[in-house]
C-alpha cells in the first residue's frame, strides 16, 4: 500500500468509547446537581443498620445501669453480626425484595383506589350497577352449599 491509501489505525470500539465518556460525565453532573444517588437494596440496608446501631448506642448512655448498657450494645452486635453476612453473600436478594415491595405497593394502591372511586360515586351510579362483585345474595336470601 502507498502512504496515500493507508489509513490511521481506528479505534474499533470509538462509538462505544464516546457513549462511555458521555454517560460518564451525565453521571457527574447528575451528581453534582442532585447529590449522590442511592445504592443498591443491599447498601441501603447496611446504612441503615449502621445508623440504627448508632441512635441505638448513643441511647444506651441514657440507660441506667452498665447491664442495661451492655445488653443493648451486645444485642446490636448480634444483629450486625447475623445481618451482614447475609448481606454480603446475596445483596441481589434485598433488590429483589424491593422489587417485589413496590409491586405490592401498586396491587394494593390500585385496589385502594378502585375501592374509594365506587365508595365515592354511590350505589346509584351505572358502574355499581354492572358490577358483578357488588352483586350478591339479599341478606335474608338462603345460599345452598351442597
């Protein structure tokens, strides 16, 4: 090949590159704008542990009595103790469990919210007419089970 024809070496990843350094520095405003973002489940709840542990210790100076003060903070330690390990060895876990609490919030907010539109509208309404959940037996209608 002639110098004229050669091409500088590309990088084979430059778009992939690019998009790194982009989302990089997105991130670093995003930080500085809005602070740091949350953790994960799983380093969430070893601050709050950590927290807890802390109120828990600066209470126990309150406490009377050095058993009562030993009690609390070996109680503590137990708790971290048992806690961590579990932490460590599946922080996926503790995502998921948020996941799955947040879908439960929804269920439930839904099911809330059907609840007090047909609490609000009243029994005259054409939506509790055709209901089939708001249809059942009169209150001195005899229901066979056999």
């Amino acid at each position: 090949m002639s110098d004229a024809t050669e091409r500088p070496a590309v990088d084979d990843d430059a778009w992939a590159t690019a998009c790194e350094e982009d989302l990089q520095e997105e991130r670093a405003r995003r930080r500085a704008q809005y602070g740091p973002q949350p953790g994960s489940a799983a380093e969430e709840l070893k601050k709050l542990l950590d927290a807890v542990a802390d109120k828990v210790s600066a209470f126990q100076t309150s406490l009377p009595g050095m058993a009562a003060q030993s009690a609390v903070q070996q109680l503590v330690g137990q708790a971290k103790a048992a806690v961590e390990p579990v932490i460590e060895r599946n922080p996926q876990v503790f995502d998921h469990l948020a996941a799955a609490g947040n879908e439960l919030l929804a269920a439930y907010r839904s099911a809330v919210e059907g609840h007090e539109r047909r609490w609000t509208q009243g029994p005259n309404t054409a939506e509790d007419a055709t209901d089939p959940r708001d249809e059942g037996p009169a209150a001195s209608e005899h229901i066979d089970l056999d």
